[in-house]
C-alpha cells in the first residue's frame, strides 16, 4: 500500500534543519508566505501573517531637518532680498559713501570643526531673489544660502545671507532677524538679545522661534545674525535636543557662540 502525498496545507516544522525540502508535487508555499527559519527574524508566524510594526523611532531628527528645510527656502527667497538689501529705515539712505569689498561669504564643505556637512546649496535661488530690490543699505550684493546636518549632533543649521558693501551693519543684522519672525508659521518667543563672545569684539544678535509643524505641533527654533561692512548673515540651528526645548530653555549664549565659529570659518578675504 502506497504512503499518500504529504498535506500541502500543514504546517512543516524544521527543528534541526536550516533550508527544508519541500514536497515535489508542485505544493511549495510561494516565497511570500514563506514562515522564517529558526534563527531568522526571531518568533514565528502564521502563514501569511505580517511581522509586528518595527517601533517608532525618535521623530526630532527628523523635525528638524524639515524645519531646517523650510527655513533654507524661506531665506533664501525672501529675508535677504526683502528685508536686509531693501533698506528702507533705520537711517540708511541711498547716498553718501559705501565701505570697500574686502570680504566675502564662502561655503565650505564642512562647518562648525567638521561636525556639520554641507548638503544642500541654495545661493542661486537667494541671488535670484535680489533681481530687483533696493540698493539703500547693501550694493553689489551676492548672496549665500546653504544647509548642513550633522550625524553626531543629530541636527541640521541654515546660514543665510550675502556679502557687499554694507552702509549700516547694524540695520542689516537687525532686519535679517525681523524678517525671520514675519515668514509664514513661524513667530518670535524670545526677543533678539546682543551677545559679544569672548574674545571677539563681534556683536551677535539672537532670538528664539517658534515653527508650526505640517501635521500640527511647533518646533523651537534659535537663530543668530551677524553683519559687518562685508559680510550679513543669519544662522539658524537646531538638533533633536533643541527641537523639544521650550524658547526659554534654550541657550542663546551657546548658540551665538557657534554663530560666531560660523562667521570665522566663511568670512574670508577677497582674493
């Protein structure tokens, strides 16, 4: 009497074997319903059953990428062009005399002693949003626009702004900060304060943000600027930490003191 085939629709069990042979009457499991071998991918499942979702990973990363983002665009089409080359108060007027170039803004591949890589340069769109504007305060105006991130600081930073001649730096640095707090979803919880880090004579204006998220939600946001004859720029920076903070939280001490690292390492003399 001759064994009947074996049932297709068990179950196989495979204790002590690592790549089972299947029947060869054509009733092979396809590849994806196929059960996991012991060892591999952990506890066992129903045929067909999908494993269990992997946990959520921490969203803040991610947050602040996208903040960052947003901000870069921001930047790059609207505070420079509108709100530090525009003039238009704070004393400036088109005439009298503008200091000479003798500095420029440069994009190194790495900032902040090589924790933050350059990822993403968006100058040409900053440069496209001057055509047009008023030459009160600034003139022959180039701008500079870039985001890096970091891995070991989970975190991304903007800086934006431009070099030229500059009349009145301290108008400069005052509006690339204002027209930060006057884009869209974003409003200013903690109002620019004047830092001098040791050892620098330069003046580092920095305030907090709030950014609403898409999906709901605000991210915290700090922000420092900085101009000079040549050179205006505002540097955003935020990391998963910060992200989370509350405004009054976050130390605006630190961050000017990283603007001002910022500033050495892309301020470089016109050759």
């Amino acid at each position: 009497m001759s064994t009947p085939p074996p049932n297709p629709y068990t179950q196989p069990q495979y204790p002590q074997q690592q790549h089972p042979q299947y029947p060869q009457q054509g009733y092979a499991p396809q590849p994806q319903y196929q059960q996991p071998y012991p060892g591999q991918g952990g506890p066992a499942y129903g045929w067909g059953a999908p494993p269990p979702p992997p946990p959520q990973k921490n969203q803040g990363p991610k947050i602040a990428l996208i903040t960052l983002a947003c901000i870069a665009g921001v930047f790059a089409l609207s505070w420079f062009g509108n709100n530090v080359v525009g003039g238009g108060g704070g004393g400036s007027s088109s005439s009298g005399s503008f200091p000479a170039a003798e500095y420029q803004l440069t994009l190194p591949q790495s900032l902040l002693d090589g924790k933050y890589k350059l990822t993403g340069d968006l100058s040409d769109k900053g440069q496209d949003g001057l055509a047009g504007t008023s030459e009160a305060n600034m003139r022959d105006a180039k701008a500079v626009v870039a985001q890096y991130t970091s891995q070991s600081e989970t975190g991304a930073l903007v800086i934006s702004g431009g070099y030229g001649r500059i009349k009145d730096p301290d108008e400069a640095r005052t509006k690339i900060l204002k027209g930060a707090g006057e884009s869209d979803g974003s409003t200013i919880a903690v109002p620019a304060k004047d830092f001098t880090p040791a050892g620098s004579e330069v003046t580092i204006s920095c305030q907090v943000l709030t950014t609403e998220q898409t999906g709901g939600g605000t991210t915290t946001l700090p922000m420092c600027a900085w101009a000079d004859d040549n050179t205006n720029a505002a540097v955003a920076l935020t990391n998963a930490r910060i992200a989370k903070q509350t405004p009054e939280e976050v130390d605006l001490k630190a961050v000017a003191e990283a603007t001002l690292k910022v500033r050495e390492e892309t301020r470089k003399p016109i050759n």
